[in-house]
C-alpha cells in the first residue's frame, strides 16, 4: 500500500527546508513528505498525484505567499482532497486572517513561526491531528480499476479477462461509483471513451482491445525462439500440466492459450474432488499455481495468441498465429478443450455479455446481488456455479431438460445444492426465448417438455450446456470422430482411412495424431474422460510420447 502524504507549502526557501525536515524527521517512517515553494505548481501536483490513486494526510501551508494566500490555496486543494487535515503556519500579524480561515475552511490549526523546539510546538499538535485522520482513513484499492456500464459486453470482456489472467482489479459502474465519477471527472471521460481501464501510475486507456491491455499488463505476446521442442496449444489442466513436464525434463516448451489459463476449470468456484485438496480449491488457485511452476521449469508463455492453423513443412511443424507471426516446432500438442454450445434461444445473441453470460460466474457474481439469477446446465461446473451465485443471488434456478441431476452431476455436488435454500432445480424445461429492457436482460421464457409456458424476472442467465470440441480452426487433415473430437492411438488404427493417413512404420503413440508428432490431450481428444484429474495425467502422458518421437527425428 502507498504511505499517505504530508504536503508541505511555503514560498520561502528557509522556511520550507526546516518544515521539511522536522517532518522527516518525525514521519517518514509512516508517511511520504512532498514539498514545493509555488502555490500553482502544488496544485498541478494535487491533481496528478489524484489520479495516481496518492492520498494526502496533512496539509502544512504558509499563509503569506505572493503568488497566492495560504487559505486560497486550501480552498482550492480541499476540493481535490476534501479529508486531509489543515494546518496554517503564520506569523503573528496574520492570526486574525487565521482565525478567519476556521471557518473559511475548516482549519484544523494554525502556528506561529518559528515553531521552535518542534518537539513542544510542532510534534503534539501533528500527531494529535494524524491520529484523528487515521482513525478515518479507510485506504482505497491500491490496483487496476475497470469503469464502464454493467451491462456492456466489451465491460464484461475486459472484466473476464483480468479475471482469468489472475489480474486483481476494482470494477466501477460508471452509472452508480461515485470513484468512478471522481476518475471520469479528472480524466475527463466521456461515456463514448468507456470501459476505461485505469491504472496505479495514473494512467487510462480507453476501449482498449484484449491485445493492448495484454501489452500493458506486461504479457507475453511474441514468440522469442526460432524454434521450439515442443509447442502446446491452450493452457487448461492439460496444457499447463503439458508445460510442467516439458519444461521440468529439459524441453525447449512454448504454451500458446488465446486468452487465459485454466481453461473451463479455471472459472470454477470450487473444485471439490481433485486430489490431494480435501478442502477443495478454486480453479484460480488451481491455475495459478500450475502456471506459477511451469514458469519455475523455464517454459515460454504466450497470452493472448490465438493458433489459427498447423502445417507441416521440412520435417517441423508451422503454427500461424492471429498476428501473422509462424512458429516452428519439432512437435505439436494440442489440448485446445471444449466450449460451451450457444444456447438455442430467440434473441439470445442480442444479451449475450449483457445479462447472458457462457461460463464467467465469478467475474459477474458480484453483479447479481440480491437478484433472479438463472443456470442452464446440468453438469460439475452449473452446479458449482450455482452453489458459488447462491452467496449472493436471490434466487438461482438451474434448468435443465432432464427430470433431475443424477444422471449428470457428482452426487457431493447434489448434496450441497440440496441443502441450499435459495436454489431451485427447474426440470424437464427449456428456455425458449430471451427478453431485454434497456438493452439487458429483464425476462427468460421457460417452456416445459408438455408445452407449458412461463415468462419469468430473470437479471441473469449463465450458460453451461454441452461439450463442443474446439477444433474448428484446425485445417490439415487431422482424424475427428462424429462430434469434432481429435483421435488418437488406437481411434486413429481402427479408422477406416489410417492406412492412406498413416505413413511410418509404427503405429500412432497412445495420444498420438494421425500426424505424426502431432499429439491431442484433455478434453478435445475423443473419449477423454472430462475430468481435471484425467486431463492433467493426459498432459503429463503427453510428454513422455513427445520425447519418444523426438529420439526418432
């Protein structure tokens, strides 16, 4: 945290060089001691030291100054920090002009100059007033601030990637903050400027893309190797266990994700049934810790990059980036995971980040205090969702088609929402048609399986349906079973065109391709068994078939 500030103002050199002093003498410890001789150069220092989030404690001003009087100058300085306490150094001539500037300004004190021995006439009088501030003095967030509108998608984009990247930042809701007002103000934003993120130096950008935000925050962006070992392609359980293995047994590893870690575990509230975490832990925790020790072992991380296609070329294999950029590797895995499907509704698209959310319930939990919130989902991370929504909805209504959970949810996650008073299972019912007021989300329509329906309050609808395999943007003729998902090993043996596919002598390794060298793990590989523990061991596996097909190149 920043130490609060005494600010100290007089226009004569001797003077100012002895306040300073005596104050570091006594406060430094506690404090940061600024100084200036220029009434007008103080106040342009105020408003900087404003948007840098500094705060000042004390001021300490002369009275008589040519260039402006001492209680002009807290006049002017109190409308940027309205809870600093004042104090007035005069001379004896100007305690009529002092007793004034009580009422004129809420003077705290004044003193006679010269001030002398500071321990009877300086010291006591300071330290009662620092007291008294301090007892007040409930410092602000000391981080990144996001201000925007609740309800925009680009806000919710912003807010969901600080998230996922482990970035802690402060959100202001530029319709209600009054901190958000005070930055609008100084920075003079306007409402066509917002999200605006704002950062500790004081600076602002301005709608800014996911990139340049990721520029800012210092993130990796560019590749710095010519050529790579191994390149993994998405940075969930099984792509950060991947980078773990790879990094720790020497490989030269690049993990690409475009755009956070963790993967769909990584957004969950709570993980209850991984390994060697009784009490559970948040996929946050889960990621930053496996990032954390993938970069100890000297992996290279790419965020956000996004990998647009793979082609093989002189025996390497090419990864071209979103930004034009290729990347040459000796072997490729690819552990890309799932995306929620679309949910099939009228005007769903139209609220989609502004009240409709797919996964982000952490992000955005705050924003359903004490209101109708709706799940659709009947899987681990709806029930952890809905379970973690609780502590702060109204409601929670989990929806699903079917006539219950058993069929889809762990049973201890069963147990817990059954236990919770404020969620309710909606089955054998689908949401049929999404309504808005304000450009938000205000009502769903819920349609049971016998054709009954209702129009609900809804202020919140997160998504949590299906499992659609994210390999879309593969080109090369890689082996995918019905759904999309990647085969593997003996999937890839037992298709029917694995003989014109297939061109070395082996068969595929257990999480090999049906491009040699090119490895899948974790949820995007057909008949993965979608679970956290499952994908890690997948990754970990992946890396051991990795250095055998290196030993052959």
């Amino acid at each position: 945290m920043k130490k609060p500030i005494l600010f100290a103002l007089d226009d004569d050199t001797q003077v100012l060089r002895a306040v300073t002093r005596d104050l570091k003498s006594r406060y430094r410890k506690d404090y940061r001691i600024l100084s200036t001789e220029s009434p007008s150069e103080a106040l342009d220092a105020l408003n900087d030291l404003k948007k840098k989030g500094e705060v000042i404690a004390l001021f300490l001003v002369d009275q008589r100054m040519p260039e402006m009087l001492g209680v002009e100058f807290l006049e002017k300085a109190l409308k940027i920090f309205p809870e600093a306490k004042r104090v007035l150094l005069t001379a004896y001539s100007d305690t009529d002009a002092a007793i004034k500037a009580i009422n004129d300004v809420n003077l705290d004190y004044y003193l006679t100059k010269p001030w002398n021995p500071p321990e009877e006439k300086l010291y006591p009088v300071l330290d009662g007033l620092l007291e008294a501030w301090q007892q007040n003095f409930r410092p602000e967030f000391d981080g990144i601030k996001v201000l925007g509108y609740q309800y925009s998608p680009l806000s919710h984009k912003i807010k969901d990637f600080l998230t996922g990247n482990l970035f802690p930042f402060q959100w202001l809701d530029a319709e209600t903050s009054e901190k958000a007002q005070e930055i609008i103000d100084l920075h003079k934003i306007t409402a066509a400027d917002m999200p605006v993120v704002a950062f500790p130096d004081g600076s602002c950008m301005e709608n800014p893309s996911i990139t340049k935000l990721a520029e800012a925050l210092g993130l990796n962006i560019t590749a710095k190797e010519d050529v790579y070992d191994v390149a993994i392609i998405g940075a969930g359980p099984s792509g950060l266990a991947a980078a773990v293995y790879g990094g720790s047994e020497g490989l030269k590893t690049l993990l690409i994700e475009k755009h956070a870690p963790g993967g769909q575990a990584g957004t969950s509230s709570r993980i209850e049934n991984y390994l060697g975490f009784p009490n559970g832990l948040s996929g946050q925790e889960l990621t930053h810790r496996a990032i954390t020790q993938a970069k100890r072992f000297g992996i290279e991380f790419l965020s956000p990059r996004e990998v647009l296609n793979i082609s093989t070329k002189d025996g390497y294999k090419s990864l071209e980036l979103d930004n034009g950029d290729c990347i040459r590797t000796k072997s490729v895995i690819i552990t890309t995971g799932v995306n929620y499907r679309k949910l099939p509704a009228k005007n769903v698209e139209d609220y989609t980040g502004a009240g409709i959310y797919y996964g982000s319930s952490m992000t955005e939990a705050k924003a359903c205090e004490d209101r109708q919130v709706y799940i659709v989902g009947g899987g681990n991370s709806a029930g952890q969702s809905a379970v973690y929504l609780s502590n702060f909805a109204k409601n929670v209504y989990i929806v699903i088609r079917k006539p219950d959970l058993t069929s889809s949810m762990s049973s201890y996650l069963i147990e817990q929402i059954d236990k919770i008073d404020n969620i309710e299972v909606v089955g054998e019912v689908n949401i049929t048609e999404i309504k808005g007021e304000n450009n938000r989300l205000s009502h769903v329509t819920l349609e049971s399986l016998n054709g009954n329906i209702q129009e609900k309050e809804a202020q919140a609808l997160f998504i949590f349906i299906g499992n659609k395999p994210y390999t879309d943007w593969i080109e090369m003729n890689i082996m995918k079973d019905k759904r999309g998902f990647i085969k593997t090993g003996r999937d890839v043996v037992l298709d029917a065109d694995y003989k014109n596919s297939w061109k070395k002598d082996r068969e595929p390794f257990l999480l090999e391709t049906c491009e040699p060298g090119i490895f899948a793990s974790g949820d995007v590989r057909s008949g993965a068994m979608n679970r956290v523990a499952s994908a890690v061991g997948e990754g970990a596996m992946a890396i051991k078939f990795v250095h055998e097909y290196l030993a052959e190149i």
